[in-house]
C-alpha cells in the first residue's frame, strides 16, 4: 500500500483513491484446533489496522471488507460454532476500528466440500455457508454462521438504518486483560445499550458483572429487565459424514429475561456468543 500511494501522489492523483478494500480470510490451516484461532484472532485485525496505518492508508476514505470467513479453504469450522463467533468478532471490530462495510462471503444455499489433506479427514469437510442444501439443492438447514449474523444485526444492532454508536469494551480477570473472553459495546438508537460477549473456551466461564464505566461518575449498572440472548452447543450441534454432514441440531438462540439484575452473574456456555441487552440510568 505504501508503493501504491506513494505512485499516485507522484503522477498528483491520489484524488482518485475513492475507497480501500480487502477480503478477511484470517486462517489457512482449516485444520488446526478452531478454539486457538479464535484466541489469535483478537489482535490479528488490530495489527492489521495499525499497519495499514502506517503506511498511510487515508481514513477518511470508506473501508470496506470485500469478502469475509473464517478461510478462503474449506474446513470444518466453517458448520460449527467457531463461525458464529469469528464472523460475528470480524464485523464487530473493524466496525469498531472505524471501517464502513463487511460482506459475508456464502449466502447462497451450499454443501460441505473437501480441499486440504491434513489431521482427521472429519476436519476436512466444510463450506463456507449460512445455509446448508438438501439433496434436491433447496435450503434445508441453517448453520451457526447464519444464527451469528442475525444475533449481530438484530439483537445486538437494532435492524435499522438510524447511526449507532461503539464503544471499546475491556474483559477483566481481577486486573487482568483476558482475551479468551472478548466484548463489544454499542448504544442502539432506540436507547439501549448491547454488549455482544464471545466466550471463545471449551468451558463454561461465569461472567460476574457487565458495567459501564462514566466520565466523572460512578460505575452505572443496568436497568431492569436485562435481555439475554444466547448462541451455544445447546442449540447446535453438527454431524461428521463426509460430504454427507449436516447438523442434527440447529434451533434458535435462547432468550433469558434477568428481573434482578445480573447479581448472581451469568454464565456464558463453552463457545457461545451472547448479547446482554437493556437501558442504564440517565
């Protein structure tokens, strides 16, 4: 990017950089373990960011991801759980990094395929895909990928064309910085506030409190009820079977309403995405 703008500045047409654009593919080996991908994944895009940056990328241009997913290969973490997360975490930050627009690359109705020749030939099968066909090649099943782009756009965001606002967010182990657990905060347009919370471990993880830290005042809780809206195992869970594989389960997210704040916490289930949802005072 630096050779490219550093040409159109000599031949004084720089002008013409109208937007800056990129496919999001963060992973190649679609056969490693999806739960340390995941952990990676949180200071890829950041590092990627600064980057770009320094080398002088305007930003006063539009961003735009041309194609994003968890892999430009096939892989079984495509039709499981790590999508919903990844995908939803991709969005989310380079939203909150300042980019304009995202696209999901698999929209249409698909089947699982094999391209790379490593580990278990179960983590070999996949697609990226929303949406999974029948044998008469009609949509039959939705995946985790389509579940996590409905849990961004219309649970976390509000479905509407109003501007919202991001806000960093920070998980804390005591003092500690965790980033196997990540956040994001937004204030919809309708008054609420969202926190999208991924739990990118294997374990169930008891969340203690979600506040709001403001300017020159004490930390602000929420208001009663709180929405909670929850992607996890329980609701999916895929079958290996080669080019075969579907899910035997795929429902919904599960909506909690919490009447007492969240006093007793909240647990977030192994590799779950949940949004915590409500107003706060003033």
């Amino acid at each position: 990017m630096k050779r490219f703008l550093n040409y159109l500045r000599v031949h004084n047409r720089l002008k013409d950089f109208g937007f800056f654009s990129f496919e999001w593919y963060p992973f190649d080996n679609v056969c490693k373990p999806p739960i340390g991908q995941l952990i990676e994944h949180t200071d890829m895009m950041k590092k990627a960011f600064d980057r770009l940056d320094k080398e002088g990328v305007p930003r006063d241009i539009p961003w735009i991801i041309s194609e994003y997913g968890f892999s430009a290969f096939a892989g079984k973490a495509e039709v499981e759980l790590p999508s919903a997360l990844l995908n939803t975490e991709i969005v989310a930050q380079f939203l909150t990094f300042g980019g304009q627009t995202a696209y999901f690359y698999g929209l249409e109705p698909n089947e699982p395929i094999s391209e790379m020749r490593c580990g278990k030939p179960e983590m070999q099968w996949g697609n990226l895909m929303m949406i999974q066909a029948g044998p008469d090649n009609k949509a039959k099943w939705r995946l985790p990928a389509y579940y996590g782009a409905k849990m961004l756009q219309e649970e976390w965001a509000e479905p509407t064309k109003a501007p919202h606002q991001l806000f960093r967010t920070t998980v804390l182990e005591g003092d500690k910085v965790v980033n196997d657990v990540t956040a994001y905060a937004i204030h919809r347009p309708d008054n609420r506030w969202a926190v999208m919370i991924l739990n990118k471990n294997s374990d169930s993880i008891k969340l203690e409190e979600v506040q709001f830290d403001k300017i020159g005042a004490e930390r602000v809780d929420w208001n009663e009820p709180i929405d909670v809206i929850q992607y996890s195992p329980r609701q999916y869970t895929w079958r290996s079977n080669g080019d075969d594989g579907h899910p035997v389960r795929s429902n919904p997210p599960e909506y909690i309403q919490l009447h007492e704040g969240m006093k007793s916490g909240l647990v977030l289930p192994p590799l779950s995405l949940t949004v915590v949802r409500s107003t706060i005072p003033n």
